[in-house]
C-alpha cells in the first residue's frame, strides 16, 4: 500500500497528467475549427487522412487501449468503430483499408466530436479513480503514449488537409496570418565536430520523461569528423539549383530518386509552380497561394530532392547521429527549442532564420524536419514496447529515412533531441527539409 506521502506524488503527477490531456485534446478541436464538415472529409491520396478520421483514430486509441483496459464494466462507444477507426494494430483484430478512409461518410463530424466527448469523460473518471490503484504505473504510461500519439496526429492533420486543399483551383487558406517579412539573408557557415565514440539515444536527464521505443536503448556509435550547416537550405538556394537543371540531371540522382523524376516528370518541389508574370515561383501554403520567399527553408521535399541537392552543393545529407551530436552540443538545447518556429507559433509555415548564426547551428528544432541519410533501423539492443501498442514503431524499420527536429506544424513539447521521425523516400507532403553536412579531411 503506498505511503501518504507516495500517495500524494501519485495524485499530483495524475493531476498534471489530466490537465495535460484535457490541453492536447483541446488543442486537436481548435486545429480542426477552421474546416468545415465537408473540408474533415477529404482524402486526396492514401498516405493522407480525412481530419474526420484523425480526430477519431486518436480517441480510439484511448478507448481501445486504455478503457477497455482499466475501466470497469467497458462498454464501447460504438462497437464498429473498432474497425473504423484502427489504423495498423493487427492485434487488436480488422481494419478499414487505409486508401478507403475519405469513404466513411457515417459516422459524421457530429458523431465523432461526440464520441471525443464520451470518451474524455470516461478518461478523466478513470484518472480519478486510479491516483494510487496497483496499475497507476501502467496506465500512466498508456495515457503518455497516448498524448504523444495525439500529437503525432495533430500534425498529420495539418499536413493532411494542406495537401487536400491544394486540389482546390481556388487556393483557399486554412489560416490568415501569414508570418512572413522582409528579412536579410542569412550566410551559410560551417560547424565543426571532432566526433569519435559517443552516446546517442535517449538520455531522460537531456530529453525529458518519455521517448518512443524507437529512440532507445543509448548506445555507443562511432562519428567521424564532420562539419554541419549553420541553417537550412532555404528556397532561394533551391531556385539555383533548379536554375541549373537540378530536377534535368541524372548523374544528381540516386537511382531511385531519378526513376522518381521520370515518373511523376518533377521538375519544381510539391505545391510549387512557375509564376505567368513577373517570373519567380508562387506556393501552396496553409495561408493560402503566396510568392515563394527565397530566404525561406525550402520545405516539403522528399529525400530524394534532398539527397540530390546536397550532391549538387558539393556536401551531403547528416547522418541522425551526426545531427543528434550537433543539436546536443549548442549552449542550451532547450532555450534553441523554445526559439523554435513550431505549430503553436499560428504561422503554419517556416520562417527564415532571423539572426546570425553565433558559433553553433541555429534552427535545429521547428520549420522543417530534417532527412539525414541514416537508414531508419532499431539501435542495437532495440526491443519494442510489450502488448498491443509494441506495433507502434518498430514494425515499420524498412525502406525508410530518419527526419530530425520537429517541424513548423510540430508541437513544441512533443520533439526532443533524441527524436527519431521516420519516412519512405518519396514522401513530400510533410514540412521536410534539409541541412547540408560534408566530411573533415
């Protein structure tokens, strides 16, 4: 039995966490209040998501792994959303196909903000009732986890209906308060590290209470020297390279990545296109159509485009632990992560790097997520989380990049230096970028 003391951690810690869920639940509705019912619909691709379904899937996941699990006398919102609403949990049992979710039209909007409801409820009673129960422990985690997944969510639903919208001819905004102003150019300067045998993965005392399976264990990997860029590549230095024939040269190109150019015929990055006046280029944007702003980061490109434009600035993509090393090693990570552009800023966009790099990188966390060349595979020892939920990560370690940092659409508190986002090489529609890196002697 715990002691009144431990008693009284127990509730306060469950007290923070109930507030925590009560903040990033809300926030999932108020990104959702700007679409219209018909907006939540839309699934313009099978790697996209209504933002019906997200706001769904997300509460499925409480209900599915964390009432059914402790409440007593569960019953089911509804017991068809089972299947609905799963997105990849083989062990939970059937799930709808992916490319099919933008056809579930019932249960609608309504329904769904309702099932939010229900399930909020239930959430918070539970959390009342199990402030120093035998299973605390575990339902702690369950409900961390479940946060974090939130968050994922969010910004797959901002991603989701950006890529939706930009169907639309008449280029509607998603918001209106677009974040940009004249700023001077910033140089691209290098960063040097001696590298050798060093520790990477998630340290608690660095990176906070959680992590994901995927960034454990710490473990030891040898970085030769490198030198790191002082900031992302921005759209103006994408514009040369596409001056210069960028997307018409082969030898630029992984293979794959050229059968990707040839295939989809890319010649501009994704929402992109040639200005009819004036020149330059204009982009697709959760604000709406906007000329492209060359000091900008160059965003939404995929590993590929990032790949080929390293090899055409004579460097080359960071290794994820070459760019873990480089963000642990400016001042204060955590001061440089509050400086971040991320979604909570209303700007929805990357934002030009405002001030001169001071002897370390700047912008390492927030505008763009970050390819690094490293081959997204478990870290020695690696062993997935036990039960249903150990499908979350590890299932999905093949044919995919490691992206570092965190983006403009990102959560604040969600990213840490140990965070390890993971996509296949042709993936655009994310806020993806890059940072160029080279080799020491």
């Amino acid at each position: 039995m715990p002691t009144p003391t431990a008693a009284r951690h127990a509730a306060a810690g469950t007290s923070s966490l109930a507030q925590r869920f009560q903040q990033i639940r809300g926030q999932t509705e108020r990104l959702a209040q700007p679409l219209s019912a018909e907006d939540c619909q839309l699934q313009s691709m099978p790697d996209a998501s209504p933002a019906k379904w997200h706001l769904a899937h997300v509460t499925w996941f409480f209900e599915t792994f964390i009432l059914e699990r402790f409440e007593k006398n569960f019953q089911p919102f509804d017991a068809s959303f089972r299947v609905l609403f799963n997105s990849y949990y083989n062990g939970v049992g059937d799930k709808h196909p992916r490319p099919q979710r933008g056809l579930i039209s019932r249960p609608n909007l309504q329904q769904v903000l309702a099932y939010r409801a229900q399930v909020d409820e239930r959430i918070q009673n539970i959390l009342e009732l199990a402030q120093t129960g035998p299973d605390r422990e575990e339902l702690q985690q369950l409900l961390t986890l479940g946060l974090h997944h939130e968050q994922q969510h969010q910004e797959l639903l901002l991603t989701d209906i950006k890529h939706a919208l930009s169907f639309n001819p008449a280029r509607p905004g998603y918001a209106r308060q677009w974040p940009l102003a004249g700023i001077s150019p910033q140089p691209l300067q290098w960063h040097s590290f001696e590298g050798g045998l060093l520790e990477h993965g998630f340290d608690a005392a660095l990176d906070g209470a959680f992590a994901f399976d995927n960034e454990t264990p710490r473990h030891k990997t040898y970085v030769a020297p490198f030198e790191i860029g002082s900031r992302l590549v921005t759209n103006g230095e994408m514009m040369a390279f596409i001056a210069d024939g960028g997307y018409r040269r082969p030898e630029l190109w992984l293979s794959m990545g050229w059968d990707w150019v040839q295939t989809k015929q890319a010649a501009l990055p994704l929402y992109w296109q040639s200005r009819t006046e004036g020149g330059g280029f204009q982009n697709f944007t959760l604000q709406g159509l906007v000329q492209v702003d060359a000091h900008t980061p160059a965003c939404h490109l995929n590993y590929f485009e990032a790949d080929a434009y390293a090899r055409w600035a004579g460097a080359r993509l960071p290794t994820e632990f070459e760019w873990e090393l480089a963000a642990r090693n400016v001042p204060t990570p955590q001061a440089q992560r509050a400086e971040g552009n991320f979604v909570e800023s209303g700007a929805y966009h990357p934002i030009a790097l405002q001030h001169r790099s001071t002897g370390h990188p700047a912008q390492m966390f927030g505008d763009v997520w970050e390819w690094t060349q490293s081959n997204y595979n478990p870290y020695p020892g690696y062993k997935p989380w036990e039960g249903l939920v150990g499908e979350y990560n590890g299932k999905f370690m093949c044919n995919q990049f490691v992206l570092r940092g965190g983006s403009c659409a990102t959560p604040q508190n969600h990213v840490r230096a140990s965070y390890r986002n993971f996509f296949p090489p042709e993936a655009q529609w994310q806020f993806s970028g890059l940072r160029l890196a080279r080799d020491i002697g």
